[in-house]
C-alpha cells in the first residue's frame, strides 16, 4: 500500500534542487536521486540525504511522519556502530515562516531525513565484485567477524521461529509463479528446505543460548558494503523490524557468501569464510557449518523471491532480466539445499614446498559452498600462543609439546568441521607418521575418506621459497628447511606430489589426484 502524500512530493522536488543544498554544490552541479522502493536518496555536494518514502508494506510501515522520523533514529542507531564514517544524524526538513523548505532549518519539521557522509556510490562492491581480490576478500571476512562481535545478542527463540514462516512464504509467493518457477521443483525445494530446519533446529537452540544469535546486519550483501580508503565498510543495516534483522551470525555472513557464488566468486566467497572463522575462533562456529546449506538455500530463494516480486512493476525491457535473475537465485538455492558429500583432504610436506598456497588454491572448488575450511597449523599455533598470525614465535613454541598439542587441535577441528557435513583441508608438515595416522582415525570415525598429499621439492628452492614470505603465518626460514631435510618421515602412504614447479602446475597435478579420489567409491 502506498500513502505518498503530496507534502513528500513537494518535498523530494525542493531535494533535489541544487540550491537547496547551498555551498554543498559547486556550480553545475546536478543532485542525483536515487529511488528504491522505501526510500528515496538524494546526493548533493558531499552529503547525501536519505528520505523514507510514505509506504506501507507487511513488513514496513512509513506511512507517518512520526514514524518516518522514528524509522530514520532508528537507522541512525543501527548502522553508526557499523559505519561511524557514513552516519552523521537525523535532519529536519522544515517548513519555514515565510512558506519556503530548508535543510535544517528553524520551522515545522515537514519531512525526516538520515544524514551521511556522501562516498563514491560506483565503489560499492556490487559495482567492484569482478575486482575482489584476496587481500579485499580477506578483510571483508575480517569486517563481519568485527561487526558480528559487536552486535547485541538476541533471544534466539523467535527467530528460529521466523526461518519455519520464510519457508512458508516462499513456498506461497513461488506457487503462485508457475510460469517462473516449475512447481514441481518448488516442492522439492520446500521438502528439502524443511528437512534441513527439522534437523538443526536444536543446533540453532544451542547457538543461541552460546549467544551465536544476534541483532546482525541483516541485509549484507555486495550492494550494502562500500571500499573507502580502500577498506570495506558494512552500511544500510536493516532497521524496519529487529527480527528480520536477527540471526545467527552465520545466517548474516550466509548472504554475503551467496552473493559471491551467485556472482561466480567462489574463490573470494571462500577467502570470506575461512577468514572469518580464521578471526572468531570459536569451535560452535565450526558446529555451526552443519545449517550452511540451509542458510544459503534461504537467502538465495528469498532473493529469488523479491526479485520476482518486481515484474509487476517494470516495463517489458526489464522484465526478461528480471526473469533471468530470479531463476537464477532459485537455482542457486536448489544446489545449495542438497550439498554434495564432505571432502577430507590433508596437504603436508616440508617447509617451502607451497603446502598453503595449494590448500588456498584447492579449497573453492571443493563441495559443498562455499569451499573447504583450511585449517593450518601455523595459524593453529600462533593461536595457541594469542598472538597475530603474522608475528614471531619464539623458538620454545615448536617444542615437540607444544607441536603435539598444535596437531591434536588440528585433528580436533578437522573433526568437528567434518561431522557437520562440510569439507576440510588440513595444512601442516606431517613430518611424524603418528601425525598422518591421526588424521587417518579422524576420517574413521566421521565415516569420511582421507585423501592425503604430500608435497615434494628441492631443498635449495624450498630454502628459496621460505626466504620469500611476507607477513605469512609461517616462521620457518632457511634454518629450519635445511633442518628439516634430516627428518625421518617414516613409511609415507599418501600420495606424493611434485611441487617443484609454478603454484599453477602444481594444483593440476593435485586436482588430478582429488578428481580420481573423488570418483572412486567409498
């Protein structure tokens, strides 16, 4: 339902007049406005001012000047935690003495507006995604484990409730698309996606009562995050109802990494996740990658969902892209929903053999989405000591004490990730045959086959190669590596691979390998 009154139309009119900003505008300049189907922004100068549209919709309610004025206070308290660079306040369009509008000015408040620091509207990463690269996807991965720390805990309870009622709105708004959506998939995707609720229903109880449900972004995909300075900032939160907002935080992160598959990113879709469980650290979170498939499934049919939801309102031109997109997100939540079986896949060798630069390559291409999580033991350990990845150790931390408990929390961590039915790559030497066998007695008892590779190179290009890393986990260095060629590795059953060429030929050599593992039956 839309209450457009004709006061707002006056107003977006004074708006988007260049003299109504003042010195904001250098001469010519245009304001630009841009319409969405609750708000209308307009970018002047500098400043960009956000004015809710007088709507009305099930899950809005702008129909007011009051509650626009609310709705805008409560944007403002979202999304400052999120973007203290973007959101300055709350303005008043007012209605002067003299009958004329004014930003700010001393009359009656006519309209509401968020007020925001204007940034460059072409680097949001929306625009940018064919441009994410690993360092951009690493901070990213960074920025929501950040965020997701500061966000306040809600009471899990009503939002579990809540994902049973996105099913069921989806399965209506999807019947009623025949045409769009085949409604013989449409059941199957109903059936599949309430099977997957029923069984982890009681892990998000659990999450929740860890605290793993929060008041999150709810909204976080490409389009809501902006590269200034050359870092991602999350802005645009959703602030209309708290409980669409809400969530476990793997739910909030879930968007994001389907907007990146969707976008054929997996390489930065799986950066994402494993820096962000890189940066949490938190065991639950590895538990929590059991309802993954359910939460991507969900965002992208939603997604789906609203896009379809927009035909109505476009013209003939627009419609066939519409179309396209929505079966497209229907699509992706039909893959999603019924992830291919957990991979175990454990690379060792010696230091300087390229053992993270080929888990980092394998990893996105190995089912379910978005890619396997790395666990490496160089991360493992500074962990274990508190300290950045990327600081030194000192030479006491690789006391064989301190490297058996390094290798059980690898065994540890690899079990919990495959038992919630996603894949792991376990990263480390391996230089000790009881260290192999462990993670042989892990894939025993998550009933997962163990694919094990074992890089080989020269000792003067692996002492080449350790002289080379920067800011790397890793603290071996020449020393080390010309140690390590005395190592007694013992009987080694894994498969050996040459890792003495490029990072490129060395991935097809291991890809081979995984092929052949893979279409062998258990």
């Amino acid at each position: 339902m839309n209450d457009k009154t004709e006061s707002q139309e006056q107003v977006f009119a004074f708006l988007v007049e260049s003299a109504s900003h003042g010195c904001r505008m250098t001469r010519g300049q245009a304001v630009r406005r841009i319409d969405t189907h609750a708000a209308s922004v307009f970018l002047a100068g500098n400043r960009a001012l956000k004015v809710k549209r007088a709507v009305r919709f099930p899950f809005l309610d702008y129909s007011t000047l009051a509650k626009r004025k609310e709705a805008c206070e409560a944007e403002l308290a979202v999304n400052v935690p999120y973007a203290p660079e973007i959101y300055r306040g709350v303005v008043a369009i007012t209605r002067e003495a003299d009958g004329r509008l004014a930003i700010a000015g001393k009359g009656k408040p006519v309209e509401w507006a968020v007020e925001m620091q204007r940034f460059d509207e072409t680097r949001t990463l929306d625009h940018l995604a064919g441009e994410i690269d690993e360092t951009l996807a690493d901070a990213l991965g960074t920025a929501v484990a950040a965020a997701h720390e500061k966000a306040p805990i809600v009471e899990a309870a009503p939002w579990i409730a809540a994902l049973g009622a996105y099913l069921d709105q989806n399965l209506e708004a999807f019947r009623k698309m025949p045409e769009l959506f085949e409604p013989e998939a449409v059941g199957t995707l109903d059936l599949c996606s309430r099977q997957a609720y029923g069984r982890v229903e009681a892990l998000l109880a659990h999450r929740g009562r860890l605290g793993r449900v929060r008041r999150g972004h709810g909204d976080l995909h490409l389009g809501n995050i902006a590269l200034i300075d050359g870092r991602p900032v999350l802005f645009d939160a959703i602030e209309f109802d708290p409980l669409i907002a809400a969530g476990d935080v793997l739910y909030d992160l879930a968007f994001l990494l389907m907007d990146l598959c969707e976008r054929g990113r997996p390489e930065a879709a799986n950066i994402v996740l494993n820096r962000y469980l890189a940066e949490t650290r938190r065991a639950e979170d590895l538990d929590g990658l059991a309802a993954l498939p359910l939460f991507l499934s969900l965002r992208a049919a939603i997604r789906a969902k609203v896009t379809a939801a927009r035909i109505e309102r476009v013209d003939a031109l627009e419609r066939a892209e519409i179309e396209r997109s929505a079966r497209a997100y229907f699509a992706f939540a039909q893959r999603a929903i019924a992830p291919s079986e957990a991979k175990f896949v454990a690379v060792g060798g010696l230091s300087g053999t390229g053992k993270t630069r080929l888990a980092r390559a394998l990893a996105p291409g190995i089912a379910p989405m978005p890619g396997a999580v790395i666990v490496r033991s160089d991360v493992e350990r500074k962990g274990l000591f508190g300290i950045a990845e990327a600081d030194k150790l000192p030479e006491a931390a690789y006391a064989p004490e301190v490297s058996k408990r390094v290798y059980a929390a690898l065994s540890e961590k690899a079990h919990r990730i495959l038992a919630a039915k996603h894949s792991a790559i376990v990263d480390a030497v391996f230089a000790q045959p009881q260290e192999r066998s462990a993670l042989a007695e892990v894939a025993k008892a998550v009933n997962v086959r163990l694919l094990g590779l074992f890089l080989t190179a020269g000792l003067e290009l692996r002492v080449a190669r350790v002289g080379t890393r920067l800011n790397d986990a890793s603290d071996a260095e020449d020393v080390v590596a010309r140690a390590q060629e005395r190592y007694d590795l013992g009987p080694i059953d894994w498969t050996r691979i040459d890792a003495s060429g490029t990072v490129e030929e060395t991935l097809v050599r291991a890809q081979a390998v995984l092929d052949q593992h893979t279409s062998r039956r258990p």
